[in-house]
C-alpha cells in the first residue's frame, strides 16, 4: 500500500508544485499517472522513490518512509527514469554487480525478458540504441521482483514491434503484492494496459478511479455527423467525431484514456461528476 498525506512540495524559489497532496495506491494494479507537462508527475515518482523529500506531510510505500533511504525499503523499489546514465559495461557485468542490491532478484526472468526483446547479456552499453537500453533496464526491473515499480515514459524510444513485446510483459509480470506506477504522454501505447487512471492537475490528484467505475458515470460514443444537443467534449476523429455524455442510463461504453484527458482539461464539470460517483482506486 502507498499512502500520501497532506503532501506539500516545492523547488527552490519556486510556487509550490503539492499542496496538501492525497492519495492511496494498492497492490495489484498498473496505475497509469496523467497529467500535463510540468504538473509534476516525475516529481511524484522521485518523492515515492525517496529521491526527493517533501516539504511536509508524509509518505508511507510498504510501511517505509521513503526519505530515510532504508536499505529494505530500496531492495523493493525500482525507478526507471526517462532519461538515465548507464556505465560502459557489458549487460551480463551489470546484471551481476547491480543485482546485488536487490535480494529477489531473479536471473531467469531477466534472461527471458532480454531473450523477448532479442538481446544478449554480451552487448555492452556503448553499444545500443536509447532504445535497446531501456529494454535493459525495463528487464532488469522487472526481475528484481520489487513491490513498487515507477516507470517515467516507459516507451519512448521503442519502435512498434517493441512496444508489443513491452506490453506484454508488463501485464504477466503484475500480482497481488506489486504496484506498477507508469507516467506517460503516449496514452495510446498503453490504453489496455494501465487500469486504474490518476489524473495530477495544479498539484491536485483530480481523478484516481479504475475505468470501469469512470464508465458508469460518463459514456463515449462514436458519431459519424457533427455532434449537436448537451455534450460535456467531442473531438473529432478520423471517421467522424466520439462524443462524451453524462451517463444517465449507466450503460458500459469503452473509455479512450486520450479523449478522456482531453475532455478533463476541456470541461471541469467531468472531474466533478467523476468525483461525485466513483469509488476511487477500489479494486
């Protein structure tokens, strides 16, 4: 379980990024963290990771408070940032000087991951693409067997076949005893995957609901002609336009994570009309 209290938050000089920040985040979900740029997402991930401190209020991830840095507590958590320095070693010294720090590890699993993605533990760093190191580092992650994994922009830098293979396995390797936290503005990359939906705006957490709730409360729908009558957003697509309504008859539409951003940012009644039905992060 993660849980933030009353989280406040700011660089140096600046306005504050958290102010009175709350939220529970449970095992056995792959949360996807929205938000604009700048609305403090990656700085989320550093306050969980113990990177960063907060300026008050608290943090607790598995019983840990992540600033006091507590070796148990690294052991079982694993960043992967969007940008990111790796030495010039080969994949199987690294494998086997970083692995150390994480007691679960379990070389197998990496060695199936690295295979999925067709490289070998011989390649050295200096070697790969940006894409072919994040590969890497996404294995090695995932078989670290850590409770808590934050992954910033995961797929950037993979070409398509690449996001497939990443997709799947993410989804096999989530259980009941893990929390996968993924930042990112390719929504799409990742719209059958990432379930429940936390939404950051103005240093607020604006939604955090799993999508099926989202779905008894607004509907979308396709629309070949310009839509007309009392819509809450409308977008047009490439076939016409899909159009979001207040969900009177509870019936279950399918929600497009993209649209569904775009319409928050259009019209804060959706947050509200969220907010007033949906038990958030129940699961």
């Amino acid at each position: 379980m993660i849980s933030i209290n009353n989280l406040s938050f700011f660089y140096q000089k600046k306005e504050p990024l958290f102010e009175s920040l709350d939220i529970e985040l449970k095992p056995g979900n792959i949360y996807g963290l929205l938000g604009k740029n700048g609305a403090g997402k990656t700085t989320l991930m550093k306050l969980m990771s113990g990177l960063l401190f907060p300026k008050s209020g608290s943090i607790d991830i598995f019983g840990h408070l992540p600033q006091e840095r507590n070796p148990d507590f690294l052991s079982d958590i694993f960043f992967l940032p969007e940008e990111f320095f790796l030495p010039d070693l080969k994949i199987k010294n690294f494998v086997s000087l970083y692995r150390r720090n994480y007691p679960k590890f379990y070389l197998e699993k990496f060695n199936m991951y690295l295979n999925s993605f067709k490289l070998s533990q011989k390649s050295r760093f200096d070697n790969l693409s940006f894409g072919e190191k994040k590969k890497v580092i996404f294995s090695f992650g995932l078989a670290s067997n850590c409770k808590l994994l934050l992954l910033d922009e995961p797929t950037n830098g993979l070409d398509i076949p690449s996001k497939t293979i990443f997709r799947k396995i993410l989804a096999s390797s989530l259980d009941e005893k893990r929390i996968i936290i993924v930042s990112t503005h390719v929504v799409r990359d990742l719209q059958n995957l990432i379930d429940p939906i936390v939404m950051i705006d103005k240093g607020k957490i604006i939604v955090n609901s799993e999508l099926f709730d989202i779905s008894k409360m607004i509907s979308m729908e396709h629309q070949y002609t310009e839509p007309k009558g009392s819509l809450l957003y409308s977008e047009k697509v490439m076939d016409g336009y899909t159009v979001v309504t207040e969900n009177k008859n509870k019936t279950e539409s399918k929600i497009d994570i993209e649209i569904l951003f775009n319409a928050i940012q259009s019209n804060k009644k959706i947050v509200s009309l969220l907010n007033s039905g949906v038990s958030h992060g129940s699961r």
